[in-house]
C-alpha cells in the first residue's frame, strides 16, 4: 500500500514518498493533464509522443503508465494498445455508486477518530473556499486535488488505511476527471459548498450516522449534476 503524503506537486498531492522520482514526476504532470482534459479521455496513448512532451526517458514512462493503469486513467485493450479512460455514463454510475458507500463510511470513522483541530483546519478550509472562488455568485466551485480538496481531506480523517489507500490512491484521480470536465456550475455550486457545510458540522458533532447519510445524498446530487453535463456534452457532439 502506497503512503499518503501532504507534499504537491503542481498542486496535486503525491501518493509516494519523497524523493521524487523521473516517474513519480511524469506520472503527476500526466495525470494532471488527463484530469484536466489537456490529453483528452478515449485519446490513444502514444509512447513516443509522451516522451517528447514531458522529456522522460521510455523507461519511467512506461512506469508511469502502469500506474497510471492502476488507478483506471489508461485501460490496455488487446491488439489495440493503450487510451486514456472514456467518460461515459455507465462508468459514472458504477464510480459512483462506489464512492456513496465507501466515502459515507469514511464520513461515519471521521466523526469517530478526526482529532478537533484538524476539524478547525476543515473549516478554515471551506472559508478559504468561499472566500477565494465564485461559490457566493454560483459561478463556480473547482477544488484544487489532494490536501485542498474537502472530499480528499474526510477520506483522510476516517484513519483507516485501507479506505485511503482505495479512495486517495486507487479511485482519486477517475473521480477527479469526472468532477474537473463535468464541472458544476449554477446553482448546484451553492447547494454544494452548504452540503459541505453540513457534512463537517455533523461530524463535528460526532455524530456519525448523519455524516454519512449527508455525504451519501451529496455524492448521489453530484452525480445526477455529471449525468446532465454528460447529457448535454453528448448532444453538442450528435
């Protein structure tokens, strides 16, 4: 099992220990790049072309890329090589119906083992959120990855590594992809950032039944908010 680390890079939070390596390196400017959409989902993966692009030799490359396959961003289809994942609906439902389980569970151990200052650190969190984006206006709500992502953060203060490991290191950044390119906007973007609100609050008072039927309910919104931009993202392209 990989270890958590708080150190980013390029604003993303390593799941390895330090040093970093020439894979460690390529791995986060790629995954960053497919999150982003900057390598666009269903795009064939060319080893040539990436070698070039980020300066690595074929070696941590193809590392990378193995791990890249480990937390589902490139799927290998025999005879046909490698493409980055696709963003489908299907995929959505089966992502999703993964993390209302396990990250309401994860909201049910917070409110159990999260010590109170790291609770404040939360909260000073969600300020810095409202204050720093257009959460007031309903204009946006983007969350930098790792430990400035409220999500990622419970994930962490539910202190059981196993949890961590498959949410943090093995589904993160498939989550990521779908909340970065399927973004909320309008007036999810508020009822967002109060749900948030409300999932600290709960757990802050330790009460850990309602944590996770609030996170459950927020995750469900979230991924009837990605079905639409799917929807629509769909018929701009019929």
């Amino acid at each position: 099992m990989s270890t958590i680390a708080s150190t980013s890079v390029n604003g993303y939070a390593p799941t390895w220990r330090l040093p970093i390596t020439s894979s460690d390196r390529v791995l986060f400017e790629i995954q960053r790049a497919i999150v982003e959409g900057e390598i666009p989902a269903g795009s064939k993966i060319s080893e040539p072309e990436l070698a070039r692009r980020f300066s690595v030799s074929r070696a941590p490359l193809r590392e990378a890329l193995a791990r890249l396959e480990r937390c589902h961003l490139i799927e290998r289809t025999p005879n046909a090589g490698a493409r980055v994942v696709t963003l489908s609906h299907e995929g959505l439902i089966s992502l999703y119906q993964l993390r209302e389980e396990l990250e309401g569970l994860a909201c049910r151990l917070a409110a159990e083992h999260m010590p109170h200052d790291e609770i404040e650190e939360m909260q000073a969190l969600l300020n810095r959120h409202l204050e720093t984006q257009r959460v007031r206006e309903g204009e946006s709500y983007y969350q930098e990855a790792g430990d400035l992502d409220f999500h990622y953060r419970i994930i962490l203060g539910s202190k059981n590594p196993y949890l961590i490991n498959i949410l943090c290191d093995e589904l993160y950044f498939l989550v990521r992809m779908y909340r970065v390119q399927m973004g909320m906007n309008g007036p999810r973007v508020s009822r967002a950032f109060d749900e948030h609100k409300a999932i600290l609050q709960a757990i802050a008072n330790r009460d850990g039944e309602l944590a996770d039927l609030l996170m459950r309910r927020h995750i469900g919104a979230s991924r009837r908010n990605v079905e639409i931009q799917l929807q629509n993202t769909r018929k701009e392209h019929d």
